[in-house]
C-alpha cells in the first residue's frame, strides 16, 4: 500500500483555486495499487486518513456516505 501525505490546507484552497472537487482528484488518482491518502495539518500532526479504493463505483458509494454524514454533522450543529 502506498501512503500519499497532504496538507489539508494547501490542498483544500488548491480546490478552490482550481473550482474542482476533492473526488474528481481521488478519482484521477485511482490505480492497481492501494493508496493511503494521510491529511495532515500545518503541523504535520494527522487530521484524518482515506483509504483510496481501486475502482470507480467504490468512490462513488463512499462519496454519498461521506456527503451523508457531513450533511448529518451539519444538522446536528444548528
């Protein structure tokens, strides 16, 4: 498995910049290996990790579960 390490915010105002989402890139990043994409903060101490699946259909279910929770999340601050 390969572990891929971004600064979270470097990499989230690069996405902006470039009007493109975090799954558009993961998609583009999907091969025969596994990859660990590590986030880390301006001090290189961990935010949170996404193990990349190999195929397409499965960041696809991941997306919506994802945008399910945030979504959840965000209710439950209001």
């Amino acid at each position: 498995m390969k572990n891929i390490q971004i600064k979270a915010s470097s990499f989230f105002e690069l996405l902006k910049i470039k009007d493109t989402s975090m799954w558009e890139i993961f998609a583009q990043m999907i091969g025969d290996e596994e990859k660990e994409i590590i986030f880390l903060d301006d001090e290189e101490k961990l935010i949170f990790t996404y193990l990349l699946p190999n195929n397409l259909e499965k960041l696809q279910e991941d997306r919506k579960q994802f945008a399910q929770e945030y979504s959840e999340k965000l209710s439950g601050l209001n």
